[in-house]
C-alpha cells in the first residue's frame, strides 16, 4: 500500500513490486537459508513478511512430530534426523520460542 501510495502511476507501481518483494522473498527463509545471508545484508530477513509465515507455517507443521530412520535411509549407519526434529528446525534456522513472535510480528 505505501508503494501505491508514493507512486501516482500504476504502471510505475507495477514495475517495482518486484524490485521490492524478490529481495524479502529470498530473505524469508524459504528459497535461501538465513545462516547462508552474509553478514552485511542479514538485517534485511527482519523485514520480510515472508520470513514471519514461513516460521510459523514451518513450526505449525513440524511441531511435535517424531520421526524414525529405516535402515535403508541411514547414512553411514547414523540417521540423518533425530526423532524430536531438532536438527531439521536448527538447519532452517528455526526454533520453537519463535513462534509466538512470529505470530505477532504479522499482526
């Protein structure tokens, strides 16, 4: 809304609706992992929207889930996940206390 608040042509607003929104996209976490931004634009994922409702999709769905290796998915005899999933949240950079901020920041 504020893009098509400071621009009074609509073709002008349309062109750069993806010069803003590709960047938060990208440093919402879920095309690009938020420990692989360098350090110089990692303030950036702190305003994408994107970065929020991936946490929280992320976290409503993994949340509390157990899961189990086969002896056919283990990797040199060690499962590549543990059962309470918290290598798979830590690897997205994810963690359970976020989701109430989460939830809130979109608010």
């Amino acid at each position: 809304m504020a893009l098509s608040a400071g621009v009074s042509d609509m073709g002008i607003a349309m062109a750069m609706v993806p010069i803003l929104f590709i960047p938060l996209m990208l440093f919402g976490g879920f095309f690009l992992n938020t420990d692989n931004i360098p350090v110089w634009i990692f303030w950036l994922k702190y305003f994408s929207l994107f970065k929020y409702g991936f946490e929280i999709a992320v976290l409503n769905e993994f949340k509390g889930l157990h899961f189990t290796c086969t002896a056919s998915e283990q990797v040199g005899g060690h499962c590549q996940y543990d059962s309470t999933l918290s290598l798979s949240l830590s690897s997205l950079s994810l963690s359970l206390s976020l989701f109430l901020f989460s939830s809130f920041s979109l608010l």
